[in-house]
C-alpha cells in the first residue's frame, strides 16, 4: 500500500505533536562535558504535527507524510527516527507485561525540520504517549520522563506538553503559570538552521537566570516579564541565517503585535497577539506577502 492510499481516519490511535515555543531561552552556563545549560519559558502553540497508528501484525513501521514530510528522504522513516526510537525505548521499558504490537505508525509532517520550535522532540514524545496508552504499559510519569530525557534535551518538556519553566539541559522541569489568553504567529523563512553552529557563533557573557512570578493577573503582566528576557541565541542564529531578522521585523511590524522574537536557536520566530483572532488576521497578512514562507496563526495549548 502506498503512503497516499492510508486512510489514517480508520486508524485506532492519533495524538497531536504541539510546537514548542520558547518565550525565552537564556544560556547560562556550560557543562565540563560540552552541554550549554538553558533557562526557558515554554509554552505550546495550538500548532502541531500529528502521530496516527494502526496495531497490526506486521514488523512497527513508519510513514511520514505532510506538506514537510515531503521535503524529507526515505531514510528519515528509518531506525533512526526519533518517533522509532521512542517505540523500541517503550517496548524495552514495558517488557513482557506490555501488549506490544507491531504496525503501522503515519507521522503527518505539519511542522518545518530543523526549526526551533521541537519538530522532532515533539514527535518522539507524542509516540510515548500514543503507544503507552495503545500497548498499555502504564509506564509512571517519571519512568516516561526519564526515557524521554535519553532521546534528546527538548523530548520531556514535549512529553508534558504544558507551560513549563525549562532549565539544566533540558531536564528540569517546573510547572509554570498558565498563560492568560493570547494568540501567537508563527513563521519560518524556509531554511534549516544547525543548533551546533548557533551555539558555536553564540557570543558575550552567559544571561542569568530568570526571577518569574507565582502567577500572571493578566497578559501585560505576561509581557513586562518576557520583555525583560531575551533569547541568547537570536543574534547567532541571525548571523547563521540573516532573514531571520527580516522574519522578526515583519512579525513586529503587524497591527496588534506585542512583541517578537525567535523560539528556541531557530530559524522560527513567533509574534504574540493580544487575541488568537488578531493573530489569525496577521498570520494571513504575513502569508499573502511571503507566500513561500511557513505563517500560522491562532491560539495555545
């Protein structure tokens, strides 16, 4: 059967992949073994991809699908693919008590590769969750976590999928107050950014941590805190990809911005709106003026 004849309507599980998105990334410090240590404020965008899967007797295989799965080759469905290492990591962690299957899992591709906004970490985590619950390993919540912090930084914050402050190299994680409602934008300019080369050109002084509030009263609460941040890897990732600059300012220049500013080391950047409404309505601007770049608009998770 080929990709385009699967009806993943008659599938019996699917689960939604949210962007993440970090209202702020501070570096503060590095690791002896390399690792950069991060202060994030993350949120997820109503955004997202999508994991469908059909049980079956058949050896667990994937197709990717979508407007970015297209841009991917065939050996991106391989063992290596993150959404197949997150199935074999919960066979192993389930062991034989585990209704394991085999079948066939079908990753819509919504979201833009190599883009900030945790495409792949998303993914990973959507399998945990989808497949914990399809082979009923009840896996506890700190078992999931721990297995999602070995297959990469971004995987556990994903596998929440909740406001959460985001600190050490991914994996300490606290709940952070909800954010009252707001509408953002998301763009990307087309062009894939290498996190090793943002973090290399990354230049000055390590930013210190954040002091955040117990709670927002409301969204200019929101706001007098996060223009107070900064991402430290925006003007690296500028330097890497120069329209990124060019992103923020038409983010910044729509009617009811707030403000603007890049997710995670790029190439996204996001604008916040006081309403989804407003966002939806720049998010067709922006689209209609640059037609080849990835716009959407609306509300979060």
């Amino acid at each position: 059967m080929t990709v385009a004849a699967l009806d993943v309507s008659t599938f019996a599980f699917t689960e939604a992949a949210p962007a993440k998105v970090n209202l702020y990334l501070h570096v503060t410090g590095r690791r002896a073994d390399g690792y950069h240590l991060l202060d994030s404020l993350v949120v997820f965008a109503g955004a997202g991809d999508v994991l469908h899967y059909q049980p079956g007797p058949e050896p667990l295989h994937l197709h990717i699908t979508g407007r970015f799965g297209r841009v991917l080759d065939a050996s991106a469905a391989g063992a290596d693919n993150l959404v197949i290492r997150a199935a074999q990591a919960l066979q192993a962690l389930g062991g034989a008590q585990a209704h394991v299957q085999g079948g066939t899992l079908v990753l819509e591709k919504k979201l833009p590769v190599a883009s900030g906004i945790g495409g792949g970490s998303a993914d990973a985590a959507a399998a945990l969750r989808l497949l914990d619950r399809a082979w009923n390993v009840q896996a506890s919540r700190a078992d999931l976590l721990a297995l999602a912090q070995t297959l990469g930084a971004d995987v556990p914050v994903c596998l929440l999928s909740q406001t959460m402050r985001m600190e050490g190299i991914g994996e300490e994680l606290t709940p952070a107050p909800h954010l009252p409602e707001c509408g953002m934008v998301l763009v990307n300019c087309g062009q894939a950014v290498s996190t090793p080369e943002v973090f290399r050109r990354r230049a000055g002084a390590f930013a210190p941590r954040a002091t955040m509030p117990q709670s927002w009263a409301n969204l200019a609460d929101v706001m007098a805190f996060i223009e107070q941040q900064g991402n430290s890897l925006e003007q690296a990732a500028c330097e890497v990809c120069p329209p990124v600059a060019h992103v923020l300012a038409d983010i910044g220049g729509q009617e009811g911005c707030l403000m603007a500013r890049m997710s995670g080391s790029g190439a996204t950047c996001f604008g916040l709106f006081a309403t989804p409404q407003a966002a939806r309505q720049a998010a067709d601007r922006l689209e209609d003026a640059h037609s080849a770049w990835w716009v959407w608009g609306g509300g979060l998770v």
